[in-house]
C-alpha cells in the first residue's frame, strides 16, 4: 500500500512544488505545481477500506507532463486510477485563467 509519503515522492519526481490540501500564490514562482488531497474514505466489506487520493495538476498555458504520465507514476507505486476530471479557473482580479486537472486515484487502506 503507498504511504502518503511515497505519494510526495512521486509527485515531487515530477520537479515542481507539491502542496498538500492547497498551495498558496505566496509559495511558488508561477501557476504549475502538484496539490495532493486526501479525500472520501469507504468500507467495501467488513474488513477492507479504501482512500480517495487527488493529485492536482495546475498549470498555466501549455500542459507540460502528459496525462499518461502522471497516471503511470502513480500507479506503478499501487494507486488505482479511476478518472481525470478537467477544470480551470479565472486568476482573481485578471484576466488570467490556469487549468485544473485533478486525477482521481483510489488506495487500499488498513481498517
């Protein structure tokens, strides 16, 4: 099972700065970075759970790591790949948008 510190490993592989929950404009250079998020935690039987586990991809103009990419990364540490869902946003008080794609994994947890 990858730990959330082998999750950080991978994502900071990919050399850019990795936030968890969220990162703030006062902590990176420009919008392209990695947000890691815990999310929903289920039970599938009466001994199994599973962890949603977000990796966010912001990145302002062109994609710089492909999809495939990513999702390969993750995998090979154990992580179930589920879906990329695509998003963007409008920078406050610009004209400015930055994408979003989050990648949406599922980990196997201990109960």
């Amino acid at each position: 099972m990858p730990t959330d510190e082998r999750i950080a490993e991978v994502a900071g592989s990919f050399e850019l700065p990795v936030g968890t929950q969220r990162i703030y404009e006062n902590e990176v250079d420009d919008y392209n970075y990695l947000i890691i998020r815990k999310g929903r935690y289920t039970r599938n039987n009466c001994n199994s759970f599973t962890r949603i586990i977000e990796i966010v991809y912001v990145y302002e103009g062109e994609q710089k790591i492909a999809d495939k990419e990513i999702v390969s990364a993750f995998e090979e540490i154990g992580l179930n790949f589920k879906y990329m869902d695509p998003d963007d946003t409008r920078i406050a008080n610009t004209n400015k948008w930055v994408d979003m794609n989050t990648y949406v994994f599922e980990r196997p947890e201990r109960g």
